[in-house]
C-alpha cells in the first residue's frame, strides 16, 4: 500500500511537471489556439455575439449565481474549429484552460462535444446581469454539474487545444 501511495505521487509529480504553470498578463480579451489556425482573440463584445447561453448555479461558495456565456465548443468553432467527428486520435486531444495566475486545468475534448455528452462547459462573461468581477473576469469557464468547482476557471486568458500524443507504455 505504502508503495503504490509513493508511486502514485511519484507519478503526480512527473505529470504535473509536464505541464508547467503559465503566468500571463491579465488582459481583455480571450486568446484561443486551435491547430492548423492563427490565434484568435475574443473580446466580450466577440463572445456576446454568438449564441449565449444563460444558467443559474451555485457557486464554489454555495452562493446562487446567474451567468451569462458561451459554450466552449462554440467558442472553439468561431476560431475556426468547429468539433471535428471524435474518434481515434482525436479522443487524445485536450483543451487546456490557462488563467492570468498562472492556473490551468484540462478537459477532454470528448468532455466538451455535444456528440458526446449533455454537459455543456461555458466561457462566461456576465454574472447576475453584470459583467464580471475583477477576480472573476473578465471571462471564466464554468461547469454546471460538476461536484467540484475546481475546473471552474476564474480569470481565464487562453484556450489551448492540443492534440493527443501516443506514448508507448
């Protein structure tokens, strides 16, 4: 038991190594990266005008909070990559959520596709009818379903989409 707990954070910390922190400047606008495209940046305004979507949840202090967003997958397609067919190495693929403090955290692009699941995961910029607080925005992605609030980025700047890699065990 002792041996798997040292291999485990072994493994953590190897994992986590790969995936450095990245401290950006705050800014106003949301830079998403997608292959084979330019980046792309989003302003509130950008974001506005696309198909919003509105939710009530509780936040990661079980406080209500009605946000206004976006879908990720529609943010994603208005760079220019709209959710290919998911199957293969596409299933490898990742979409990596940087925020200005240097916190990141993955989803699964499968995670993301309506194709594949009912959840819809929101880059928001609106909050009870407002936009968003300083040390909330001026975007941040939230999750309605998830138990855990710890994907629910505040103060998001970049949208990553990587490819998947294989690896030979």
């Amino acid at each position: 038991m002792l041996r798997s707990l040292i291999l485990g954070a072994l493994c953590g910390a190897s994992l986590l190594a790969q995936f450095p922190a990245v401290q950006a400047a705050p800014t106003d606008d949301l830079l998403v990266s997608v292959p084979g495209k330019e980046p792309t940046h989003f302003a509130r305004a950008d974001l506005a005008a696309l198909a919003t979507r509105e939710i009530d949840v509780e936040d990661e202090k079980g406080q209500p909070a009605h946000y206004r967003g976006v879908s990720i997958a529609a943010v994603l397609g208005a760079a220019g990559w709209p959710l290919p067919p998911l199957r293969g190495k596409l299933l490898l693929a990742t979409l990596r959520v940087n925020a200005a403090d240097g916190y990141a955290v993955v989803f699964a692009l499968a995670e993301l596709d309506p194709a594949f699941t009912a959840a819809e995961a929101l880059v928001c910029f609106e909050r009870d009818g407002g936009a968003l607080s300083d040390q909330e925005g001026p975007f941040r992605v939230v999750v309605p379903g998830e138990k855990r609030h710890a994907r629910w980025v505040r103060r998001v700047v970049e949208l990553l989409v990587q490819p998947g890699a294989d690896h030979e065990n």
